[in-house]
C-alpha cells in the first residue's frame, strides 16, 4: 500500500511539472519587443567604435546608431535630408561645401 501511494505521488508530481512546462511562452524577442528594446545580433565583436577606423559593415551597423551625421536618408526616397546640418551648400564648382549646424546639436 505505501508503495502504491508513492508511486501515485510520483506520477502526479511528474505530470504537474510537465504540464508546467506546455504554457504558452512568449519568445524573448517578444518580450523585448513590448519592452520597447531593439536587439540588434551582430554575431561579432567590433574591431572598432570610431568612425574613421570602421571597415566593415560590422562596424558600420552599430556607429550609425551611435553618430548622427551631417545628412541623413530618408529611408523611402532616400534623398538626402538634415541631419547635424540644418541645411548646406555647395560653391559652383563643387569643390566646397558649407555645412550650418543645428544650434541645439551637442557635442562629447
């Protein structure tokens, strides 16, 4: 008899730890996603962070959301739009660009 009642404990804890297990989960992308994080895999390490020392697209993928440049794309025409630059110009022969800043641009 107490042999029989273990083996009913056994069984009866073995099911509810399986059926722990069958809820729905929700992915960790998911949750990240409803947190309002973007996780972005690289699958590597960077070789560097400066924006004059990348060479790949590595690299290039995490300083542009690191650095705001002079102009950005719009990401449907991609025609060339304010960025750090309010507006800019160039002299006749192209040679010479003038760029004029945002006055609320900072800088580190």
């Amino acid at each position: 008899m107490h042999a029989n009642r273990l083996r009913l404990t056994l069984c009866l804890v073995s099911l509810i730890v399986c059926l722990a297990g069958c809820g729905p989960q929700e992915d960790t992308a998911t949750r990240k996603a409803r947190e309002g994080v973007l996780v972005i895999n690289n699958s590597a390490e960077p070789s560097s962070l400066d924006p004059q020392q990348i060479t790949g697209l590595l690299e290039a993928r995490i300083v542009s959301g690191l650095f705001e440049g002079l102009m950005i794309y719009n990401p449907v025409t991609l025609e060339p739009m304010p960025g750090v630059a309010e507006s800019w110009s160039s002299s006749a022969d192209g040679k010479v660009w003038t760029f004029k800043l945002r006055p609320t641009a900072r800088w580190s």
